[in-house]
C-alpha cells in the first residue's frame, strides 16, 4: 500500500481486574505510535513494526475494591482516517467519561447509604439502657437491712443475757434476803427463849428460895413449937398442891408461848410461801419471755438467712447480666471495627477512584492532543502502588490505612 493510501489505525482497549483489599495490585498505560516506512516516523523509541498502518493503542489496567467493576471493553476502532475519526473518537471518550463520572456519582451514593445504613444499625444495636442503678438501690436497701436485722439480732440476744442475768442476780438477792430474815427471826427467837428461860430459871431459883426459907421457919417453928405437935401431912398437901399450881401455871404459860411461836411461826411460813410463789410465779413469767424472746430470734435467724440468700441470689442475678452485657458489648466492638475497616476501604476505593478519574481526564486530554498533532508520541508507562497497613492487637485487625503512590515513566 502506499503512502497516500495509508490510513492510521487507532485502537482502545480498556480492562478491568477484581482487586483486593489487602494486596497491593499495579496498573501500567501505554502509549504507542508507528508508522510504516514509507510514512512520517513520530517515535522515538523502537515499537513493532506494521508493514501498511499505524497503530495507537491505551491500555490500562484498573484495580478497584470489593470487585466492582468501572469500566468495560469498549470496542476497538479501526479502519478511520485521522481527520474523519477526531469528533467520533471524542465523542466516544466523552461517552466513556460520562459513564465513568455516573459510575463515580453511583458509587457516591451507595457510599452515602452505606453510612447511613451503618448510622441506622448502630442505632439499632445500641444497648438499651437497663435500670442498674435501681438494682444497685435496692440491693444496698436490702444490705442496709440485713446489717439492721444483725444490729438488732445483737441487741436482743444481749437483752436476753442481761435478763438472765438479773433474774439469777434477783433470784439470789431474793434468797439470800429470805435466809437473812429467817436467820434474823431465829435469833430473835433464840434471844427471847434465852431470856425467858433465864427469866423461868430465875423464878424457879426465887420459888425454891423462898420455899426453902419458908420449910425451914416452919422446921424452926417446929422445933420450937414442938410441945404443939403441927400437922406435917397437911403442910406436904399444902406444898404439893402450891407445886402443883407453879407446875400447871408453867406448863399453861409454856403452851401458850408455844401456840404463840406456832402462830408466828405458821404466819412466817405463809408469808414466805406466799413471797416463795410470787417468786415462782414471776420466774415462770420470766421464763415464758425468755421463749419468746427465743422463738423471735429464730424467726430472725430465719429472717436475715432469707435475706442472705436474696442478696447472693441478686448478686448471681446481677453478675449474669453484666457478663451479658459485657459479651453484647464485645461483640458490638467487633462490629464497630469491622464497620470502620469497611469504611476505610471504601474511603480507600473512592480515593483511587477519584485518581483514575484525574488520570483518565488527563490521559483524555493528552489523546486529544497526540489527535491534534501538538506533541510528538511517547511511550508512558505508570505503575500504581497500592500499600495496606494492618494493625492487629490478640489476633484481631483494629486498624488498617492505605496509601496509593503513583510511579510515571515515559520514552519518546
């Protein structure tokens, strides 16, 4: 073919790779112009060689996250002349470009949604607000409680000893006061026999004095009087009948003092019986309230062991809830760091994509200008270097970024 009849041949192939999050992946642009050699050579660097036509390629390789894909195949063109092509070739960027500013404008959107729907959900998973602190109230009331049931278990069992104590403290001050005034009324007695006694003895010592004083005047007056010749049997019924007297009037005086003691003695017995069963009588009332108090320490004991069983019931109770809540939280956490990874990565993405956005406007306006014959043709290589950095604590990513650097190479 010659050189008039000659027809440059442009070709533009795009493609799209699924990419990965957490591998670095490269993408390279080529571009390239030949002629035959019979034609107007603009490259300076050695291409393939092409008997009867020129070939413009741009390749590019794009790497994109979640495996989206951006841009498709579009169609070669082939077989157009230079200045019949311009405005469709143009035209067909401008359409690519507009699709890939819609895919740009999409992925916004779905962004947007991501994170409302992220907003939404954390709403939903908040934990709701449970009424801790009134259990916590409750189980100090119920505390304060116990500590006021043991107070007051202490003060009765203290009440109860001081009871008995005073009940035997009062028993033997009563006994010992009742010993006291028998002991006392004895000695009384004692005395006052002692004296009567000596009082009788001291009698009976008059009596036989005067008796014998009198047996020996009337001895004298016998002896002197003895021409009388006086009667002795009448004087011995005279004595024997006086000592008969002395001896009934002693004996009706010692049955009255005896009926007299026995009366007093008999009076003193009842009154002690009387003191001895009013005695009984308040010991048993003692005794009655001291098994009262009794029964009410048990119902106590009872009482505060309820109650130590509800507190550590309560404390299990509360104990599970918190491990719960702990777990809910956890896991809320895991959720929370999962939700930030994927909103780096979608930073991240959206990030590239704006890149290739700019490159692709550049590379765009770069093409209308090799179409236009401003520069000579080159041949471009850049290589996009994508770096993920993970921070891992017990296994567990909490953190991850990403940088993007651009490396550009070009020959003529």
């Amino acid at each position: 073919m010659s050189t008039a009849q000659q027809k440059r041949t442009m070709s533009s192939t795009f493609s799209m790779r699924s990419y990965s999050a957490r591998q670095p992946s490269f993408s390279s642009m080529s571009l390239r112009d030949s002629s035959g050699s019979g034609g107007r050579s603009r490259s300076k660097a050695p291409v393939s060689s092409l008997s009867s036509a020129s070939t413009l390629s741009l390749s590019r390789s794009l790497s994109m996250g979640n495996g989206l894909n951006v841009l498709g195949t579009l169609s070669s063109l082939n077989g157009m002349g230079v200045g019949a092509s311009d405005k469709e070739t143009m035209q067909g960027l401008n359409d690519r470009l507009s699709n890939y500013l819609d895919k740009v404008r999409s992925l916004e959107r779905s962004n947007a949604e991501l994170e409302l729907k992220i907003k939404q959900l954390m709403l939903e998973r908040t934990p709701k607000g449970h009424d801790i602190e009134g259990m916590i109230a409750q189980a100090h009331a119920i505390g304060q409680e116990v500590r006021k049931k043991i107070l007051e278990n202490a003060r009765i069992m203290l009440e109860i000893d001081n009871a008995k104590l005073a009940a035997d403290d009062f028993r033997v001050k009563r006994a010992k006061s009742d010993h006291d005034q028998i002991i006392a009324t004895l000695r009384g007695d004692l005395d006052s026999l002692k004296e009567e006694l000596y009082f009788l003895k001291k009698n009976h010592d008059e009596e036989m004095g005067s008796m014998k004083a009198r047996m020996a005047n009337e001895q004298v007056n016998v002896e002197v009087d003895a021409a009388q010749g006086p009667d002795l049997g009448a004087i011995m019924a005279e004595l024997r009948s006086q000592y008969e007297g002395i001896a009934r009037k002693n004996k009706e005086d010692s049955e009255t003092w005896y009926l007299k003691k026995l009366e007093s003695v008999q009076s003193e017995v009842k009154e002690s019986g009387e003191v001895l069963r009013c005695a009984q009588s308040e010991l048993s009332e003692r005794r009655r309230f001291l098994q009262a108090l009794e029964g009410e320490l048990d119902s106590l004991h009872k009482q505060v062991g309820v109650l130590e069983g509800n507190l550590r019931e309560t404390g299990h109770k509360y104990a599970l809830e918190m491990d719960s809540l702990q777990a809910t939280l956890s896991q809320l956490e895991e959720e929370l760091s999962q939700l930030r990874l994927d909103m780096q990565r979608n930073k991240t993405d959206y990030e590239q994509l704006l890149r290739i956005k700019q490159n692709l406007e550049l590379e765009i306006a770069t093409y209308r200008r090799l179409l236009e014959g401003e520069e000579e043709p080159e041949v471009r290589t850049r290589k996009i270097v994508k770096v993920v950095t993970q921070t891992m604590i017990n296994g567990r990513v909490v953190d991850e970024s990403s940088e993007v650097e651009q490396i550009k190479e070009s020959k003529k």
